[in-house]
C-alpha cells in the first residue's frame, strides 16, 4: 500500500517541474566540479545594424576611412561606430541612421528584425546566423561619400547564444547545438532553436533582436532561463 501511495504521489508531480529541478542540480554541480558558480546569463535585444567591409567602407566614407569608436558592445573588441548609412529598400523605402558595427568583416552584411524588412519592403529575408549570407536579397546603401549596391547580405537574425569553452561544457553543449531560451513574465515565453556559438573570447550572451524582445516583453522581466 505505502509503494502504492509514494508511486500515485511521484506519478503527479508535474513533468516540468522535475526537469526544472533536474537542470538546476546539474548546474550547480556543473559550476561546483570546476571550482565556480554557475555561469552569469545576459540577454541582449540587438537593434538593426550592419556590418561593413574594407572595399564597401571606401566607398561609402572614402578611401582608407576607419570606423570611428563611439561605445564598447558586451562582446570584447566589438563596438557601436559613429557611422551610420541609409538603407534603400524595394520601391525606394528607406532606414535612415542605420548604425555601423565594428570592427570591419570580409562581406558586408545588414541584420533587421522583421517589422524592419517589412518597413523596407522586404517580404523574403531569411533568418540566419551572421556571415551566412549567400543567396539573400541585397540592398542600396548610402553613406557620405558613395553608393553600394549590396548583391546580397541582407538576413533576419536568427536568435544566438555566445559561450567560451567553459560554459558549454557546464551547459553540455557544443558549437551548432540548439538550446531553449525561456523568458518569463505576463508576455513570457520560450524560444527553442537557439543557435551555439563558441569563441574563447565569448561572454555568456543571448542576442535576439527588437521584435523578439519585444514579443517576450524582456525588458519587464529578470526570470530568464537557458537550457539544453
């Protein structure tokens, strides 16, 4: 009878729950076995923006220009440039003051949120990690001192976790792993294709961009969760 009771009593307990108090042991013992807690999540909203290359970067500010500091980024050696462009989508629609990250890349590319592309006239930009860029949709790119038409390089940012080697072992995680991202609060919820990027100069991030965020109403609430 007492096994009867104590199976009907485990039998009960809400599945997410168990999982939730799974994952939490595990990181703790995860942090503890390496001789530290566990790892410190931030959770960024990443704004349109682009990427330039040197070529581009000459014609559009001029020959031998560099990109000009205005603020760190939360990943070392990225940062928020003075520069910014004009972006010309389909039927002359325009983004004006579109900010500049640096430092420069090998392709140019330009990262929007969905409401973005639609403002510009763009119903087909697909959602992929930075720098995977072929066959999407180009555009028109204006700075102070010339004009690129971008072939390609336009995509909708799919949501990313950046780690070092430490956290994804602690996450049990390896580069191109798919994690959930749950965020909660009144408009909470979860995402569940959470790209792994791994560099040993990564800090624990998670960058999603405006729509997302705002979907999920991330800057109303801390009770934020990552997991495998």
């Amino acid at each position: 009878m007492a096994s009867t009771t104590i199976a009907n009593s485990v039998g009960s307990i809400n599945r997410a729950m168990v999982e939730e108090i799974v994952r939490q042991v595990a990181l703790e013992y995860l942090g503890k076995d390496k001789g530290g807690s566990a790892p410190v999540l931030t959770v960024q909203a990443s704004s349109r923006h682009m990427h330039v290359c040197r070529e581009d970067m000459d014609v559009l500010f001029g020959p031998g220009t560099e990109l000009t500091f205005d603020r760190p980024l939360y990943q070392e050696g990225n940062f928020a440039a003075k520069e910014t462009v004009t972006i010309v989508g389909p039927r002359s629609r325009v983004i004006s003051n579109l900010r500049i990250l640096g430092p420069m890349r090998k392709q140019s590319q330009v990262e929007l949120a969905f409401t973005d592309a639609i403002m510009l006239g763009f119903s087909d930009i697909p959602v992929r990690l930075s720098g995977d860029i072929a066959g999407t949709p180009g555009a028109i790119i204006i700075g102070p001192k010339g004009v690129v038409e971008l072939k390609e390089g336009l995509i909708r940012a799919a949501i990313h976790v950046h780690m070092n080697p430490a956290e994804a072992a602690q996450f049990g995680v390896a580069k191109g792993d798919r994690m959930k991202l749950r965020i909660g609060g009144k408009a909470g919820l979860t995402f569940d294709n959470v790209h792994v990027r791994i560099d040993p100069t990564s800090r624990l991030n998670v960058h999603m961009d405006t729509d997302e965020a705002n979907a999920c109403g991330l800057h109303l609430t801390k009770d934020i969760e990552l997991y495998k």
